[in-house]
C-alpha cells in the first residue's frame, strides 16, 4: 500500500488554506490513502477542519505543548516517527513547509523535490527554476519521496470529507537549543490573506512613500483586495515584509493582480504568473510589467488611483 | 570563533535565461556567471560579525568545478579571510551539499555556518536545513537580523505571517534572507589581496563524503507563456473591460 503524509500548517486555531492546496496535489499521486499530521499543543479544532477536507483518510493529531509554535526543529523529529509506512510526504511551499520539510529530508536520507507544480506520476513532477523562467521535469529515486507543494499550482481542495481522526502519543526526543521568542506579523489585520485573496492591488517603488502607501491600501479596502507589493517597495521601509510578491515573497494566484508604480523585474513577476488577469499601471510605456500584463494603462498611479476610485464608486 | 560561509556560482540575477531547444538545460555559454546574491549577503554578514568582534576568521566555501574560484575570489576580496574549494563537476544537489558542509563543519568547528537562504538557480531553499538537521544543530532560517550574545543567536526571520524571533544555542546554521544586510563593494586594492589569500582544494573523496541520492531531471523546458494583452487608453476603459469579466462590481 503507498500512502502520502500532508504536514498540515495552521496558526493553532485555524488551519492554513495551503494545507488543502497540498491536498489537491496529494489527490495525483494517485495512491491508496491521503493522510494528514497535525502537529498542535491543543489541537481539536484544526484536526478537525482538517477532516473536513473531502479525499483525506486520516487525520492524525499530535498533541504536545512544545507545538504551540511552529519550530522546525521540535515538529522535524516528530514528524520522522509519524513518516513511517509512508511512500510520500507532502508540505506546502510556505515559508513552514520550506523551513521543515528539508530537516526531515535530510533526516531520511532523501532528496526533496521543491515547489512541485505538476504531478505527472507519483515520483515525476515538474518544478521551476531561475525564478520561473525554466520547469524541470524531475524523477525521484527510490525511497520515500519528499516534496513541497507550490500552492499558487493548486486550488483549495473542496469540504465535505470525514476523515478518522486518530490521536497519536510519540515519545521522541525533543531537542533544547531552539527557543520560539514572538511573532510579529506587520498589521493588514482584517484584510483579506495575500496568499487567498481573489484580487489583490500591489504598490511598489514608484509608490514613493509609506505615507503615500494609504492610497493603495485605500482602493484595496474599496473593492476587498489584499495589499502586496515589490521588494524594493518593502526595502524602503513603506511596507512591510509580508506583503512582498515574488520569487523571494510570495507566489500567488489571484484571478486579479493590480500592480501600481512596479516595474516588472523577473524576481517580481515569478510571483503573479499564475494570476488570473495582470493590470499594470506605470508612467514608463516601456515598463517591462507590460509585457506581461493583460490591461496595461501608461499614467501616473495617484491619478489612475483616483479616477479608479470614483469609477468604482 | 569561525564562521563558514557557503558561496555559490550561479547565472547572473540580471541574465535573462534561455532553455535549450533540446530541452537539455539552460545556455549558459558566454552568459555572466556570478556570486549567489543570498550568498553575497552571508559573506556581508559574516564579516559584520567579525568586524564586530564576535569572530575571528571567515571562511568562505565553494563546490563545483574549478572556475568556481572566482567566486571564492569575490569573497576573499570582501573580506574573508580564506577559502576552501571542493572540486567536483558533478551536479551537486542540496543533500549532498549539507555533507559537504557537515565534513568541514568536523574540520574547522565553525559556531556559525551561514548561508543563503535559496540559491537562484535552483531555488530548492534546502542546504541550511539539511546541514541543520544531519548536525543535529539549530536552524535559524530566511533572517533578517542576527544579534550574537555570548553562546546564543537571537535571529528575526522573514515568514509568512511578518517577522518571527529565534533564540538558538550555538553552533547552529543561519541561512541569509534579501534584507539581512546590502554586501560591500569590492574595491581594487582588495582584489589584490585577495589574489594572495589561501584557497584550500578537496575531493569529496578526501572528504569522505558520499553523494546522496539524487533526483534525476528528465528534461527542461520553457514556462507557458502569458498571453500578450492590450494597452487600453483611459481609466473608463480599463473598468468597462474588468467588469465585463466579472472582475469588479
Ligand atoms: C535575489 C533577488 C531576489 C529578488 N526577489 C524579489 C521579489 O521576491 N519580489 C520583488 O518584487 N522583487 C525582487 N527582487 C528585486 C527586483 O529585481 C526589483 O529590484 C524590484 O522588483 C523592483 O521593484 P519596483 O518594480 O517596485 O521598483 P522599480 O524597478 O524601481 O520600478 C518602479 C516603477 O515605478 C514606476 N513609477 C514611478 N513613479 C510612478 C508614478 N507616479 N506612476 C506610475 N508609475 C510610476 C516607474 O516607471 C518604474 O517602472 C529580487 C532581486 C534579487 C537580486
């Protein structure tokens, strides 16, 4: 029998949409059983979104008050005793998946194939690389095979399931030299999630200030987007890093992108490939922003911005 | 104290890449070969380190074939103190690589290994965790501010949800994100010295290291291109074609 493992991410309280996203790549595979870990220090309700996830068999809970945050170097060896039995382990290509999934690899023995974008049997897929700009199709040798999902590829996997949810005590050995200090997230609290939202309006450094930032924020909240924006806008300190698209931030797949006063360098456009529709506002008619994007208007952002506002009115 | 960092030949950031029409690779004949970026701001990061009196030498580490040197050069010329090579011109995968980098850690006990946190070419995002894991040290992953104290890092590192703070006991791998730091210029005088700085050269055998098992890569070949779209000339214009796909109300 060749089951998958999906590590599921969550916060504690609520389980992360990319979760389900690896799911629906777990679905090609193609195997017998789809089970799902959940590593949490009191973890009722995010086993149980995550049995709700139609196509999955499993879900199993591992309750610890070291799980309270997410440290890699506590889940890693917890996840390893879980692994057992299992001929794939999946991860979304977060920024947990990318910190966990390869000390379990490594653990393993076995090479991790990054951000599969397509499954094209249960041990070749496809992945990008040079930000994008090249797909490899890549074959895993023999043994577990381990890869993170690149979760702009794949869409939500549907509710509606019941799986079993099965409590499960493991007595590993959990190292010290790792402490959780804070999180901090950087605000955008009560706006839609970057990484879920249907459309999003992104600023970047044509945006020309932090103070200036309150327009793009203003037209976001006027139509229900998330705020994303260019590295350089975040480098500048007018907003802050979560926000950042591209190919060290964010991929996402928005069926809107809106992007104001970016100019369209690789790393940024890695980012909103698989956006739905790309609006590209800047003043230079030679922006490369525009040969990507699917309505391209030349002008000045602040003005485009205020006549969108009253348009949409 | 030491601290090793790992410096990657990559295409240039700026180079825009070609697949090969026999989907064999990318072209990289004549195309400009530089320095990792994540990379280059370990290097930057490492010497803040010493500069600051928290270390005493940094040690900069390649694999790959010779020309790789050049790297090695750029980061002697910013200031590391010397270099090791591991020559090798097979496709050394991010598994390997942590092996590689476990066997020096033997030989040099380093407190800190930084690296950076993907390498542009492949953008796998593994080496630092690997060598964490099979060192059985912490991992302080894409950060964005270390501060040293005493036998402990306190790192911030850039995820998803803003920024999260590490405390790890030392030894442990740091892997560098984008605003960590900008590296330094290199000046003249610098490639100069460099050119009289110590390169050591391994084989994995010498190592002692053996290759993981690799992922095979079956082809390459070109993204889906987007369709190209239309400049549309007022902002009426752009709202009347979002609406008629149901994009805004
Ligand atoms: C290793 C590496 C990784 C990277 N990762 C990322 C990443 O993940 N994400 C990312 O975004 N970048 C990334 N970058 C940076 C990337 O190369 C670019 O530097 C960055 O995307 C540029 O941001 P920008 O478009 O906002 O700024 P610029 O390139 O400076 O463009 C600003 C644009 O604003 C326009 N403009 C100015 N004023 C106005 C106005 N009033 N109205 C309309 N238009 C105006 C200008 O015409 C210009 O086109 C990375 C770089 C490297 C080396």
């Amino acid at each position: 029998m060749s089951k998958v493992l999906v590590i599921a991410e969550h916060d504690g309280t609520t389980l992360n949409g990319s979760t389900a996203r690896a799911v629906s790549c777990a679905k090609e595979l193609g195997l017998d059983a789809i089970d799902i870990a959940v590593l949490a220090s009191d973890g009722c309700s995010v086993s149980e979104q995550a049995a709700a996830i139609s196509g999955v068999n499993t879900v199993i809970l591992v309750e610890n008050p070291a799980n309270e945050h997410a440290v890699s170097a506590l889940l890693a060896p917890q996840i390893e005793a879980l692994s057992d039995g299992y001929s794939h382990l999946l991860a979304p290509s977060t920024t947990f998946g990318k910190d966990l999934l390869p000390r379990i690899a490594a653990h393993l023995g076995a090479p991790q194939i990054s951000d599969i974008m397509r499954v094209e049997s249960a041990r070749v897929f496809d992945r990008p690389v040079y930000a994008g700009n090249a797909i490899i199709t890549v074959e895993a040798p023999e043994g577990i095979v381990i890869g993170t999902v690149r979760t702009a590829s794949y869409p939500v996997a549907e509710n509606g399931g019941s799986a079993t949810i099965e409590k499960r005590e493991l007595s590993v050995e959990l190292p010290s030299h790792t402490q959780f200090v804070e999180l901090s997230s950087g605000g955008g609290e009560g706006r839609p999630d970057l990484q879920a939202a249907a459309t999003v309006v992104s600023g970047g450094r044509g945006v020309g200030s932090e103070e200036n930032f309150s327009v793009i924020y203003g037209l976001a909240d006027k139509i229900g987007a998330a705020v994303g924006a260019s590295r350089a806008a975040v480098d500048a300190g007018f907003i802050p890093n979560d926000h950042q698209v591209g190919q060290t931030g964010k991929i996402i797949a928005p069926d809107l992108y809106m992007a104001f006063g970016i100019s369209g360098a690789i790393q940024h456009l890695a980012g909103i490939k698989d956006a739905g529709t790309i609006v590209a506002v800047n003043k230079d008619a030679d922006a490369p922003i525009f040969e990507v994007a699917d309505f391209g208007l030349v002008g000045d952002l602040f003005q485009v911005i205020e006549e969108l506002e009253a348009a949409l009115g | 104290m030491k601290i090793l960092v790992g410096v990657k030949r990559v295409v240039d950031y700026n180079v825009r890449i070609q697949v090969k029409p026999d989907g064999s690779g990318i072209a990289t004949n004549g195309v400009k070969m530089s320095m990792n970026p994540f990379d280059e701001i370990a290097i930057e990061e490492a010497l803040r380190i010493k500069e600051a009196g928290h270390a005493a030498e940094v040690i900069a580490v390649t694999m790959g074939p010779k020309v790789a040197q050049e790297q090695l050069r750029t980061a002697l010329a910013m200031g590391a103190d010397r270099a090791i090579h591991v020559e090798t011109d097979d496709d050394i995968q991010p598994l390997t690589a942590a092996r590689i980098f476990k066997a020096l850690c033997d030989k040099e006990s380093p407190k800190i290994v930084l690296l950076g946190k993907q390498a542009i070419d492949d953008d796998n995002s593994q080496t630092a965790q690997m060598l964490a894991a099979i060192s059985h040290w912490p991992q302080a992953t894409f950060a964005s501010s270390i501060t040293l104290d005493g036998d402990k890092a306190t790192v911030i590192r850039e995820v998803d949800a803003g920024l999260e703070t590490l405390s790890v006991d030392l030894p442990a791998i740091i892997s560098a994100d984008l605003r960590l730091n900008e590296p330094r210029y290199v000046k003249l005088p610098d490639i100069m010295k460099a050119k009289r700085k110590t390169i050591d050269t391994f084989t994995l055998d010498e190592l002692a290291v053996e290759p993981a098992p690799a992922i095979k890569i079956l082809k390459t070949s070109p993204p889906a291109k987007r369709q190209a779209g239309i400049k549309v000339e007022s902002v009426d214009e752009l709202v009347a074609a979002l609406k008629e796909k149901g994009l805004v109300k």
